[in-house]
C-alpha cells in the first residue's frame, strides 16, 4: 500500500510539474515572438530563423578611443534616433605594417571592456540589436598596405595573437546579448588558410557556448527559484550548480528542458559572420560553419566618370550585380546575406572610389553620394534575401560634425540621410531568408576566464597616425 501511494505521489508530482513547466514556457513565449518548436540540434538555425525574420538595419560607430571626452553614448542614442534597428560597433587591434608579427591592443585607442559593455547595454536599452566586429588597423602602413594584404613573417604567432584577440571580444559579446558578432573583416590575404579560420570559429563556438549553458543555468534559476535539487532532478537536471546543457547531447533531455532551451537559445545565442570585401566573397570556403555571408559593397557604380550620376543609372549599374550575388547565394547554402559596409564619402568621385575616402577629399559632394547610397537601397533593401544592411559609418569624435563641408562617410547632417531613414522606415521584405544551420565546427576547450586585456596582446601606448 505504501508502496503505491508512493507510486501515486510521484506521478501526481511529476504532472504537477509538466503543468507548471508548461506554463512558464508559455509566458516566457509571450515575452517574444512566438518560435516554432525546435530540436536541441535545430538550436541555432531556429535562432536565426527568428532573428532573420527582421533585418538588420544598422549605422557603425567605431569605437577606436578611450577617452571618456569623446561621447561614444551620445552616438549610439543620435544612431537609435535615425530608425536603425540595430547598433554597429566597430573595435579594433592594431599592427604596424603588413608584414609585422605582433598584433596588440592600444588601450589608447580602445574603449575600456566596461565602458564597451555599456554601450552595448545601452543600445539594447534603447531598444536596439548590437552586431559587433573586431577588425585589424595598420599603424603604420607602407606604400599601399592595409589590412586586406597583410603578410607577417611568422603566420603561427600572428594567428595566435588573432584568435586572442577575436575569442577575447565574442566572450565579451556572448555575456552581453550581442546578437551577431563578425569574426573578422577584409582578411583577404588569411582567406585561403581554411583550417586557421575553421579552427578559430570552432573556439568561438565553443566558448560562446560554455557562456550561453552558464546563461541557461542562471535563467532556470531565477526561473525557479524555490526548486530543491530532488525538483531540478524530475527535469533531468543532477546538479544544477555544475549542470551545461550542451554536455546532455548524448541522449535527448526531458520534452520540458529541452523546449526551455529552445526558447532561450533562440533570444541568446548569438550568430557568427565574417565581412568579406566585395570583390572577394566567393573566396572563403568555410562559409558553412557560420550563420550568414557577410560581403561590403564598394563597387564601382560610375565607370564612365560621369559627374553626379543618376540614381537610375547606378541602378542600372548594380542590377547585373544583385542577380551574380543572389545567383552565388542560391548555391552557396541559401545563407542570408549581410551588406556589412554600404556608403561612400561625400566627396567627387565617390560612387566611382566609394572605398577611397583619399580621392578627393576637398572637393564634397552631397548628392553624388546621395545617389549611390539610394541606388543600392532601391535595389537590395527588399529583397528577402538580404540579412542586413549596415550603413558605414556615424560620426565618432567631438570633431566630426558632419554636415555639407565634410567629405568623410558619415551620413550626419547630410543629404544621404533621407533615403536611409526612409529605407529604415520601410516594411522589411516578405519572408527574410532564414540563415541554413552552421554546420557542426569541432569544439576546442575554451579559455576559463574573462581576461580583463586579451592575453598576448601587448599595450602600446604611443599614438599612431593614418590607420589603414
């Protein structure tokens, strides 16, 4: 008899707690878009499922500067107040010249880890998504040298002091709800070394994982909080204080954890992409294993040198080129693409140079950019797809006032601001493409802690001048 009222109590306590968990999935999904029910292995293509049901419209804001003067915060509210959607966030390491093994942190030029965060809590308090990209700057560039040709004597160190570099910011991006992080940016000459890239966004994965089971960990938690252990058990949980759910994939969890997880994974886990150069998309062949293509859109749309060319005409222009990208997506895995740098500087020339800030920087010209930018948003900013586009860049020191005198990229106080803010104003196109799951990376063991300076990365603290 006793033996069956045990049998009774346990069955009555385990649908007691299939209620409540079902419950609280439920208001959990009331929190957010409501997202199709997923397997544990489907986690991150449901992720990018829901965030590729919006694009991401966004402006950058480099943040290469560490002094408190400069307001890095009112940037992000004068980018939240244009309509973007998202906030771009650009760091960066430095190099002297292409051939130099050292890659360092100048904590000179780069905002604390602190004051980072906040701008990144401050986006999202502002009700915007944060992609963040760390890219690699030259001190010193010699001759026609930038970031695209470097060529270090000792590729082992370089790539070393790389991946530090990169782990450093996608833990810090991991913790903080950044919801796409750029594995690096316009590396075409490290492009062809796919074991190096697969075996970097390999780690990333690996730790940002460890991060997002101690970010799950914490969630049943505050979840739960009267649970005892024996509670945690019935939903297959020994330990809760030592429990990562990526360690349970060798037998499938309970039906109620395992749609917790989706749910949660679905709004934390965060995707992965790499900005490629325009002309050099179709090179990497580890595209697979990240969420989506990212490619920067510095094409020529003015061969013939016309002055201020025509938005139909550089619609014309880029035309043959929307049809040879969507072509190469197609069989590229369908994966969603995200223009990663579109704009050029208000200067003559631009929609000719729109990479060369240095062509003709006293002569500006409005319109001319103006025309380029409308030109690309007419004829890629519907189309479904297209992930993202991101505008390049916003103003980032107290000097740059923007305005019709400046020749620089920044939109602000310029023409090309109406066509953006109306483009960020549109309807998204019907039926975003949803990202094609990453393939599986082989995980490396991640680093255990948070270094408050990315380890192997030396400061240096002189100054440097025309960054490339």
């Amino acid at each position: 008899m006793n033996r069956e009222k045990l049998l009774i109590t346990g069955a009555f306590g385990t649908l007691l707690l299939s209620v409540f968990l079902a419950a609280a999935y439920q208001r959990s999904s009331q929190a957010g878009p409501l997202l199709a029910r997923t397997t544990r292995g489907a986690a991150i293509s449901a992720h990018s499922a829901a965030t590729f049901a919006q694009q991401f419209r966004g402006i950058w804001l480099q943040v290469h500067n560490n002094d408190p003067r400069c307001p890095f915060e009112d940037y992000v509210r004068e980018i939240a107040d244009t309509g973007a959607n998202t906030v771009c966030l650009a760091v960066a390491a430095e190099q002297e010249n292409g051939t130099s093994n050292v890659l360092y942190l100048d904590r000179n030029k780069s905002p604390s880890d602190d004051r980072l965060t906040g701008l990144i809590r401050l986006s999202h308090s502002l009700g915007k998504r944060v992609v963040l990209m760390p890219i690699v700057l030259l001190s010193r560039p010699a001759a026609d040298e930038w970031r695209g040709k470097i060529n270090p004597d000792d590729w082992d160190l370089w790539w070393k002091q790389y991946d530090e570099y990169v782990l450093h910011y996608a833990r810090l991006a991991q913790e903080n709800g950044v919801a796409m992080f750029m594995v690096g940016s316009e590396l075409i000459s490290t492009e062809r070394q796919e074991a190096r890239w697969r075996d970097l966004i390999a780690q990333v994965r690996a730790q940002c994982q460890t991060v997002l089971d101690g970010q799950f960990r914490q969630h049943l938690r505050q979840m739960f909080p009267s649970y005892s252990r024996r509670d945690f058990a019935r939903l297959g949980i020994a330990d809760i204080d030592t429990f990562a759910y990526s360690a349970t994939r060798g037998e499938p969890p309970p039906a109620e954890l395992a749609a917790l997880y989706d749910r949660f994974a679905a709004e934390h886990h965060m995707l992965l992409s790499y900005s490629a150069n325009w002309d050099h998309y179709t090179v990497p062949k580890w595209w697979d294993v990240l969420d989506a293509v990212g490619m920067t859109s510095y094409y020529d749309m003015n061969p013939s040198k016309d002055a201020n060319p025509t938005v139909e005409s550089m619609v014309h222009q880029w035309e043959p080129i929307r049809r040879t990208i969507q072509e190469w997506q197609a069989k590229a895995g369908n994966k969603p693409i995200i223009f990663t740098e579109v704009g050029c500087p208000s200067q003559n020339g631009c929609s000719t140079y729109p990479w060369n800030y240095y062509n003709d920087p006293n002569h500006p010209n409005m319109l001319e950019q103006r025309n380029f930018v409308e030109s690309f948003l007419q004829v890629f900013g519907r189309e479904n797809w297209v992930g993202g586009v991101l505008i390049w860049k916003w103003r980032d020191h107290p000097q740059n006032l923007g305005g019709p005198a400046d020749s620089g990229y920044t939109p602000y106080r310029k023409p090309v601001m109406e066509p953006i803010q109306a483009f960020f104003a549109s309807p998204g196109a019907a039926g975003i493409a949803a990202t094609a799951p990453a393939q599986a990376a082989q995980a490396l063991p991640p680093p255990a802690a948070t270094p408050a300076v990315a380890p192997g990365l030396p400061a240096n603290t002189d100054p440097d001048a025309g960054m490339q």
